[in-house]
C-alpha cells in the first residue's frame, strides 16, 4: 500500500504538459482612437461607473433593475455559467483517483455428491471490506491537465460571458427606453400639430363660406389634415412597438406604479467618458476577456490531443479483509490486495488521433480570428461613438436654431395670408416645415443620448449598478 501511495505522488509530480505556450495575438487595431473628446465628465473609466451615476432618469432605473431581475436572455447566461462551473468541477476531479469503500456479504449453497452416492449440501459465506482505487490515469503527458484546463477556461469564458450579456442588456434596455420616449413624444407634437391644422381646416371652411377663399384653399387644408391624420396612426403603431420592445427586455408586464418619466431634453444622461487607450478594451471589456477565455480553452485542447499519442497507463487497486466469519474479518490473516495496472498505447485508429489534432489547431486558429475580430469591432464602436462626442451637440444647436427660424417662418407666413397678400399654399409649406423640424429635433436628441448609452456600452459599463470606487469606500466603512 505504501509502495503505491509513492507510486501515484511520483506519477503526478512527473506529470509533463504538451499544451503549446500561448501567444496571445497583437491588437489588430491602431494605439489610438481617431477621434477623442476634449473633456470628459466623469472623472472613473466607464466600467466603473455605475449605470445608476449614468442614467439619472428613475424611471428608467427602475426598469433596469427589472430587466435585470426578469430577462430570460440573462437568466440563461447565469444559468449557462453553473452549467460551465459544474463540467470544470468534474474534468478537474478526474485528475484525482476516485477511491472507494466496497462492502460484501454472500452466502452461497453448493450441492456435491460424496463416494456413497448421497446427496450432500453445503452452505458457504464469505464477508469482505476492501478500500479499492478505480482505474485511474496516470497522467504522465498532461493529457488529463490540459482537459481541466480547458474545461476551467471555458467557465471562465461562460462568466464573463454573463457580464457581457448584463452589459449589453443595461445599454438595451436604456435604447429601448429612449426609443419609446422618442415615439411617445413624436405622438405628441403629432396630436398637437394635428389639432393646430384642423382649426387652420375650420377657418378655410369659414372662409369659404364668406366667399373670402376658393375651394382651392380647403381642398389643401383638408389633405394636409389627412396627412397628419395618417402619421398620427403611425406614430401610435411606432409607440406601441417600442413599449413591445421595452417590455420584451424587462420580460414582464410593466408595472404601474412606475416614476414619472423625463423628457429627451431633460433627461442626465453623463454626456463624456474618458475613452483611455484602445489596448485598455482588453481589460474593461468582459466580451473581450471571453474570447481571450476561448483561446486560452482552445489551445489546452491542442495539448490533450497531443497526449492522446502517447501511452495511457491506469491503475486498479484494492486493499481490504475476507473471511468466511464476521467475528475475526480484521485478523492480519485475512489480508487481501489487488494491484492492477494497464498501458494502452494506440497503433492504428484510422488516422483519428491526427485529425482530432488537426481539428484542435483549426479551432484555436477560429478563436483567434475570433479573439481579432472582437477587438475590432470593440474598437470600431467606441470609435463611432467618440465621433458622436460633440458632433451631436453641434448638430443640436443648428437644429434649434432651424425650428426657430422655422416658427418664425410661420408666424409671418399666418399674418400675410390673414392680410391677403400671401396664398394658402404658403402657410401650409410653412406648418409643414415648422412641423418637421420639430420632429427632425426629437430624433437628434434621441439619436445624441443613444450616442451616450453607446460609449458606456462600448467602453465596458452598465455591470455595477453603483460606481465602484463609491461601493469600495462603503464597504471598507463597513
């Protein structure tokens, strides 16, 4: 017993690894952003700042805090992460020999025949106990290791995993919330321009009937009533589609006890993040560090496909007592082991174990363009969203500037046509005008808080609901 006790301690500490050392690929991107903000309105990185500090709306918080109770797209990520928790868990205890305590008790009746030809009966018992060890592995090339590995790795990959899931579903739930409070508003000017063109509608009648106008004039009132009438129907299908959208991401009905929600021009929303560096992403991104977790799982199978070459050698062993009597089963005489050890040594399989190799290095070579491609596209939407920083604020100013001049537009338009020296066709240009850049301005602020959300998703926030530095101090109070 102690012999094989030596023989196993020996056997792991000899235990070799034909896993490759893992290069990790430089960042296929350039060192700096294109396009950076000159100011930045919060002091910690995105990552950590909690997506409470970000939207400041609390109707919005609130529904955050369901989405992130309810979502079925996060529940499965969680769930997908015990799932990766628990087969690490069993490819790590298949490194470790599975020992065993076995317990017999047999009676057996054996019927013989003496020189006398009478019949002649026996009744035998035998009771064992044994501590047996179960055909386990050697692992002398790391092929077992590098499963386990590969097996953790993929936990890891599964956990950051879920926090890319949460990440991306605080920045959808937050679009989504705006998306809905763009459409709501949208109906809204629709209703009142709606109500404005048919007073506008009632005075061409009005004066129509005092043969002041001709029925040119209504016949135009009337179609742009109608025109208003068909966008009002759609703005109502538009609200109800982003309250569609919204409720699918909270996944339930949402409630009714809900705060009061602010409008686009009000809503605070932290307006610049420090961008850093792009080869910060790596550490910020949980997506990123996924994909890095792939890597790592797909070149630990390369490893264990390596060892499958190699001999395999298990062992089987067993020490216990026998004895056909209860009462002296522990007697030093009673001793019984069984010590089995197997090779096996693979000599033709086809060219299997070549294209399970082959196929291993594939895989890694897909996790890398994988790993590349993630950094890019990481890369890319920070990028577009650095490039919203500013240009979206300037685009704002003009467009206010556009409905005022558009308001004013209309005023006069209203007096000429009240003194008869404009037509009827003037002042419904004018409404329509004024009209759409009131619209074009809802969807700008939209657009600009959409361009927010999209840096804070893509510089790695919304996975702490406060700000971390904040949660850290509180606790060390603690």
């Amino acid at each position: 017993m102690r012999l094989l006790l030596i023989l196993l301690l020996l056997a792991c500490l000899s235990a070799c690894s034909l896993t490759p050392i893992l290069e990790r690929p430089a960042a296929p991107v350039p060192a700096s952003y294109p396009m950076v903000a000159n100011a930045a309105a919060s002091t910690l990185p995105a990552n950590a700042v909690g997506w409470r500090a970000m939207f400041g709306d609390p109707r919005l918080q609130r529904l955050i805090e369901l989405a992130l109770s309810n979502n079925r797209d996060l529940r499965l990520a969680t769930l997908n992460v015990q799932v990766a928790q628990a087969q690490a868990h069993i490819q790590h205890a298949a490194r470790l020999p599975a020992v065993g305590l076995d317990g017999t008790r047999t009676r057996e009746r054996t019927q013989s025949t003496d020189g006398s030809g009478q019949a002649r009966r026996e009744v035998n018992k035998q009771t064992g106990v044994s501590v047996a060890l179960s055909a386990f592995e050697l692992d002398l090339f790391g092929r077992m290791r590098a499963l386990s590995d590969a097996a953790f790795a993929r936990y890891l990959a599964s956990e950051q995993g879920r926090d890319a899931a949460q990440v991306a579903l605080v920045g959808a739930v937050a679009e989504a919330y705006f998306a809905q409070r763009l459409a709501d508003e949208q109906l809204q000017l629709t209703e009142r321009t709606l109500a404005d063109w048919r007073q506008s509608l009632e005075l061409a009648r009005l004066l129509k009937q005092a043969e002041q106008s001709s029925s040119l004039d209504v016949a135009q009132a009337e179609g742009q009533v109608a025109l208003a009438e068909a966008d009002l129907e759609a703005r109502r299908r538009a609200l109800a589609q982003a309250d569609n959208a919204l409720q699918l991401l909270v996944g339930s009905e949402l409630p009714g006890d809900l705060p009061v929600a602010l409008p686009l021009e009000r809503q605070s929303v932290i307006a610049q993040l420090p961008a850093g560096l792009p080869a910060e992403l790596l550490l910020n991104r949980p997506d990123l560090r996924q994909a890095e977790q792939m890597l790592v799982a797909a070149n630990a199978d390369i490893g264990a496909a390596r060892a499958a070459f190699f001999p395999q050698i298990s062992l089987t062993a067993s020490f216990g007592y026998a004895s056909t009597s209860l009462g002296g089963l522990f007697d030093s005489a009673r001793q019984v082991w069984r010590f089995a050890p197997q090779i096996s040594q693979p000599l033709f399989q086809g060219g299997r174990l070549r294209a399970e190799l082959r196929l291993t290095e594939v895989r890694k070579s897909e996790a890398v363009a994988h790993y590349e491609r993630a950094i890019q596209a990481a890369f890319r939407e920070v990028a577009d969203a650095l490039a919203g920083i500013g240009t979206f604020e300037r685009q704002i100013e003009a467009q206010m500037r556009a409905v005022t001049a558009a308001e004013r537009r209309l005023q006069l338009s209203d007096l000429r046509y009240r003194a008869g020296v404009d037509g009827r066709l003037e002042l419904l240009d004018a409404q329509r005008q004024l009209h759409a850049a009131r619209q074009a301005l809802l969807e700008l602020r939209r657009e600009e808080i959409a361009n927010r959300v999209a840096l804070y998703k893509s510089l790695g926030g919304g996975l702490h609901e406060r700000d971390v530095t904040k949660t850290a101090a509180v606790a060390a109070a603690h």
